[in-house]
C-alpha cells in the first residue's frame, strides 16, 4: 500500500504515542536531583543506563520494521526501505545519552521524533521513494568522555576513529574499551561511506527565546562555536600557616585568577557576544590548612563569531603565560573539543519554515546556543534543525527542562513534513 506525495499532507504524528516514549525513555537512568527536589536523568554514554536506553529504542526500531546497522563508534542508523533502495538516505537522529543533570528532552526528542514519523509513514502505509533513516549518535553531550559529538564527528570524518577510541572517562576507561566491552562496534567503516541526501534534526531549544516570543517552531540559523579546554594548574603543597607569600605556589590562586579574566573577557564585549563556563574544578589536596598544590579546571567557550573565539583563544593563552609568572605555577592546556561555527543552508531551512507554515505554526530563525550533532552531519550534506520551545526559562541540563506535549508533536509534525518533502527529492 502506497499514498501519493498529495495525500500525505493531512498526516499528523500521534502525540500521545510521541509522548509515552518520551516518557519511558525517560524513566531509563532516572534519579532523584536534590538540588531540584525532581525526578532528573542521568544516561552517560555507554555506562548501563545508556545501553538499556539504546536497547529500549532499538526494540522499538525493529518492531517498526526498521532495519539496524551500527558503525565502529557506536552510532546506529536505523533504515526504512525506499521505493528507490539506491538513492541517498534522507537522515534524523539525535543522541540519547545525557549529562549527568539532564531532563527527558534534549536529544530524545530527535531520535524518539525520527521514530515517530516512521510509526506514521507505518501507520498510513506511506511509501517513500528515497529511504528514511534514524541516527543515535553516541556520546553527544562529552559528558563522559570529555569530547562533545564524538560520534557524529568521527561519522563526518571530523576526529578520527583512533582519536574518538582513545578518548578516556575519569576514571581512566576509554571509549574503545567501553565499546569493545559491550559489544557496540559495528562492521561499517567510519567516517560514513556514503553521504545522506539531507540531515534534519529536531531538538528543545534549550534557551528562553521562543517561549518568550510566543512562537512555535525555531527555525535554526546555524550553531555557534564551541571551544573546550582542560586546564592542569600545577603549583607546590605546602603549610598554610608557616609559608610565606612571596614562597607560595598557589594552584587555587592562579585557577581563581583566570576564571576572574574569562569574565573579564565576556563582560569586555572585545570578543562580541562570548560566554565562558569553568563548569569542573578540582584542587588538591583539597584540605583546609594546604596551600593547593593542583587544581584540573574546564574552560567552555561559546562564540557566534569564529574570528571572535580565536581572538579570545589566542589571548586566554597569552593571559595563562601571565598567571604562572605572578603565581609561580606550570599550567597546561589540553583543547578538548573545538568546532567553528556553522551556518545550515538556506535551502533546508526554507523547507522547515514552509513546513511550520503549512501546518499553520509560528516560526522565527534563530542560532542554537548548544552543540548539535547536525552541526557535525552538515559536513556531509545539507543539514538543518527544528527547535521546539521549553519552559521555566528554556532551562536545560537540569531536570527542570520541559517542553509540552503540544509543542514536541508540533515540532515532530514540522520534522514529518520536512522530511516527506526531502524523500521525494
Ligand atoms: C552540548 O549539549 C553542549 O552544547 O555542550
Ligand atoms: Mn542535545
Ligand atoms: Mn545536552
Ligand atoms: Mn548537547
């Protein structure tokens, strides 16, 4: 059975379907937030809770009738034939391990959509001339492994296998071990052997514009550049009441000194609108009468503007050399993960403003504060993304984050008929 293109224009997603999924993906690696008082969710990549999140929705993918297959980092791609088996895939997807705060949204959306809009094409015996596939990437947020989108920057050929593989926990387990150990390596080579006709990805948008606004559906611009470094700030342990200043070598001096710099650096407007995030810190020995003789610190830099993050790289480098000389400490930088900036083409995003408008839903553009994995996938072919609004200030990564029913099925509905669009290209 078979509908034509015309008739596909009445199909709607089953929310309350869309829904429980969320829901039940949802309760894999819940617990209780005591800064929230909440139910969060927790699913770091490839620990336990993410491989039952992955068995839940894959289970689901094959009763679909999806057809899986894996590559050698752990990304899945799920398959809905073509009447044209040849022809390039139209790609969605997401990611579906979270941070260690997370809410049930931010990436579950994208994934658990692309399934949707399978079980609806299912549904209504819909036939597509181009097939339809549904990406998990893994290891989206680098919550784990300290490198965001590792898995779709290894499928665009971003990082190599070998570097995503060595990637290490802090516990010291790498990446290639976890994947080794849980069987999660597929035969397919990476990068992607072939490039998807287009990439769509639906997502919260993890921020307050669009429900400030009153609007439906983001149309995303693009996503801006992220920098991350892991800074190791080595000094000397020693007496804090015997030891006299001019003879300190203060870790805890120098990790407080450029945390007041990079604010300095936000607040300067110098490097246009930047944010800075020290989101981890450690110090050792960590004890109340020793001056601190290590500290491990984190820096995340956000830029819409690459030239503007260069600039503040290369002067947060300058200002480090600074800090040892007055402090009298080593300090070494790792860059953990660094992409530039990217513009989705006007083409994919015309398709999802049309789309909203066909179903009579608001849109506005606007740029993705977050990474994104169709910011790696828009390497490899014309990629775009569809933001749905959140609640409470459009709060994420923090169990608060919530979007309605309403307004994922909205968002879903725009993806579908984006999507219908593409696979008849
Ligand atoms: C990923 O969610 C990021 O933007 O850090
Ligand atoms: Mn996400
Ligand atoms: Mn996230
Ligand atoms: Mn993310």
């Amino acid at each position: 059975m078979s509908a034509a293109p015309d008739d596909t224009a009445v199909l709607r997603v089953d929310s309350d379907r869309l829904w429980s999924s969320l829901s039940e993906l949802g309760s894999v690696g819940a617990y209780h937030d005591s800064d929230t008082d909440l139910e969060g969710v927790r699913r770091l990549a490839l620990t336990d809770e993410d491989i039952t999140g992955r068995e839940l929705v894959l289970g689901w993918m094959r009763e679909a009738g999806l057809s899986i297959r894996m590559d050698a980092v752990g990304n899945v791609y799920a398959r809905r034939a073509g009447l044209d088996d040849s022809l390039a895939p139209v790609l969605v997807g997401s990611h579906i391990d979270s941070v260690a705060t997370a809410g049930r949204f931010d990436g579950c959306l994208g994934v658990l959509g692309g399934l949707e809009v399978v079980r609806t094409l299912n549904d209504h015996g819909v036939s597509t001339r181009r097939p339809f596939e549904v990406a998990i990437f893994t290891e989206e947020e680098g919550a784990r492994f300290g490198t965001d989108m590792l898995g779709s920057a290894t499928a665009a050929g971003r990082i190599s296998l070998a570097q995503a593989r060595s990637r290490a926990d802090r516990d010291g387990v790498s990446v290639g071990a976890e994947l080794d150990r849980r069987g999660l390596v597929g035969d397919q080579v990476v990068p992607m052997p072939a490039r998807p006709h287009a990439y769509l990805e639906c997502h919260i948008e993890q921020g307050p514009i669009l429900a400030e606004h009153g609007t439906d559906i983001g149309v995303v611009r693009g996503v801006q550049a992220i920098t991350w470094l892991e800074l190791e700030i080595s000094g000397r342990a020693a007496h804090a009441g015997a030891t006299p200043n001019a003879l300190r070598r203060d870790a805890e001096l120098a990790a407080a000194l450029i945390r007041v710099r990079l604010d300095e650096m936000v607040t300067s407007g110098d490097y246009g609108v930047m944010l800075a995030t020290v989101g981890r810190h450690e110090t050792t020995p960590n004890l109340v009468n020793i001056v601190p003789s290590h500290v491990l610190m984190t820096v995340d830099l956000r830029n819409h503007d690459g030239d503007a993050m260069d600039r503040a790289t290369i002067d947060l480098h300058e200002y480090l050399r600074a800090v040892e000389e007055r402090t009298g400490t080593t300090i070494s930088v790792a860059v953990t993960a660094q992409t530039p900036p990217v513009h989705f083409p006007p083409q994919m995003r015309d398709r999802v403003a049309k789309a909203a408008a066909g179903l009579g839903l608001s849109s506005e553009e606007i740029t993705s504060g977050a990474g994104h994995d169709a910011g790696e996938i828009a390497a490899l072919c014309p990629a775009g993304m569809v933001f749905v609004p959140g609640l409470y200030d459009g709060i994420s990564h923090n169990p608060r984050e919530y979007s309605t029913p309403e307004a994922c099925a909205d968002g879903i509905n725009v993806l579908l008929h984006a999507v219908l669009g593409l696979l008849e290209d």
